[in-house]
C-alpha cells in the first residue's frame, strides 16, 4: 500500500548529456525486459508489440483522474507499445486483461494515453483498476479486444507475460534517435538552437528524482549517450522532463549515431519511491520504428 507521500507523488506525475567525455567503458546491464516479456501475433505481417507492463501503484491512483469517472484509490499499470495509438485519450477498458500467477484475470476499468498523449508520444496505456494480490501478483497483459494503431493495425491479440512487480524501479524501454529537424509534429521545442539530434527516452512508468524531487542537473551528467565511434557523451540539456509523463528528452549539440544510453544508478524515482538501477538501453533510429 502507498504511504501520503507517494499518493500525493501520482499528481505530480500521474503515472504511471553535449559535453564531450572520455569513455573508459561502461559496467550498466541492459535490462533485457522488452524482449523477454513481449509475444507478437502470428497472423500477417504487420505485428504489434507490447514492450513492457509495470506494476507502478498500489492503491496510489486517484479514480477520478484523467476522467477515469472511478471512485476511490486503484492501482495502475502503464503498458508501453511499440506503435502509437490515435487520440481521444480515454480507451475501451474491456479491449485490456491483467493476467496472475493464478491464472485468475482482472478486469481492467480504465485505459487512457494520459498523461504521454502528446503527438509524438502516445504509445503508453495507463491500466487503472484492482490488480494487486499479495498471493496472486499480475504477470502478464493481454489485448482481447481491437485496438487500431496510428496505421491500422489491429493489436488484438497481442500479449506480454512478464509484468515488472511493484517494488522493482524503473528502466528505459524505448530510446529514439531523432534529427531534429525530423521531430513528428508536436515534438518539443525545449532544446537549444544549435541541437543535432533528440534522443527520445520512454520510461517503463513515470519517473521524477529522488523523494519527487525535479530532474536536474544529475540527470544530465549521470545519463552517458554512447556513439557508433566509442565516444561517450552527455546532452547539452533536457526536455519535456516535466510534463507528468514516462518521457524524457536529450538534447544533443554534436553530430554522431548514438547507440546505446545508460542511466546512472539512483537518478530516477517513478511514484511508487523505486530508484532506477544502473541500466543501459539500445537507441534506434525512429524511422525505423512503425508508426
């Protein structure tokens, strides 16, 4: 159960570095979490995949937020996908199932993008409902129902059997390498004129620093952008860090194809007051990422 200090903590995030250095090599692990918990469809070509589910509050999530129209404290769980998903905000609940360790499934009793509904973002639901067992954890998420992305595809079908517990902290899932004159419509306008190129990060949950304090300046020096020619930097700044969703951006000023970001042991908090490991995640280029 939350502690005051945590539930107040949802509101401020509702759930859910370029400086030149030298590199002497990095001891991060990726985390491994998307690939080992995703399955795809089998029918076609065109796949969605759900690259993770995290379990981020237990009885923390005020039921009337994002028009959710529930009463009470629920839990919730942001699932990320690796397309987006057209607005309005607020989705058909019953298309979601939450899977234990029973077999049992609980229903979901809302889904929305909120708060990462930004153009160039939208590929986090927020599961709000009754999900937490002491004896019967969720371990998994299932798309019963059609779920149309940006181009179409249909997500139905789609499962991920591995759901991060609660008191795990949390990782980069998703890292896009952007030029910034290629930013999707609605991409941010925070980083400073002489920026290259955007690393975009989605974070499993929401994420804050310690105690829900601001992302700062440890942020910037602690978060390392590895470059396909060894070198390591640090962005010229962050953006779209505080808006109350799972993303964050890094503004890089030098030219390069960045390949991996590792973010510093205990930098990140998400609301349940779970610090990040030491994690590292491969960057991709967006254009190859679907829609």
């Amino acid at each position: 159960m939350k502690n005051s200090t945590f539930v107040m903590g949802i509101m401020t995030w509702a759930l859910l570095t370029a400086c030149n250095l030298t590199s002497d090599g990095t001891t991060a692990q990726d985390t491994g979490r998307a690939e080992g918990g995703r399955t795809t469809l089998d029918g076609g070509t065109e796949r969605v995949h759900l690259l993770s589910a995290f379990f981020g509050l237990d009885n923390g999530v005020p039921g009337l937020l994002f028009g959710c129209e529930l009463f009470g404290l629920q839990d919730g769980m942001p699932i990320v996908l690796d397309r987006r998903i057209p607005l309005p905000s607020l989705l058909d609940p019953s298309v979601f199932v939450v899977h234990h360790a029973s077999g049992a499934e609980s229903p979901v009793r809302c889904a929305t993008l909120a708060p990462a509904d930004e153009a160039e973002e939208r590929r986090t639901i927020l599961l709000v409902g009754e999900f937490a067992s002491d004896d019967d954890p969720p371990v998994g998420v299932t798309i019963v129902g059609t779920l149309l992305t940006d181009d179409g595809v249909d997500a139905k079908g789609t499962r991920i059997e591995t759901v991060v517990p609660l008191a795990a902290g949390p990782s980069i899932v998703l890292a896009e390498h952007y030029l910034v004159s290629e930013l999707p419509t609605g991409g941010t306008d925070e980083c400073p004129a002489n920026t290259d190129h955007i690393i975009k990060t989605t974070w499993e949950g929401g994420v804050s620093g310690p105690a829900g304090s601001d992302i700062d300046e440890s942020h910037r020096l602690g978060t390392t952008v590895k470059y396909a020619s060894g070198e390591v930097r640090v962005a010229t700044l962050l953006a779209d860090a505080f808006d109350n969703d799972n993303h964050v951006e890094f503004c890089m000023s030098a030219p390069g194809e960045p390949v991996a970001i590792t973010a510093g042991s205990g930098l990140y908090e998400d609301p349940n007051g779970d610090l990040n490991v030491l994690h590292t995640q491969v960057v991709t280029d967006a254009h190859e990422l679907t829609p």
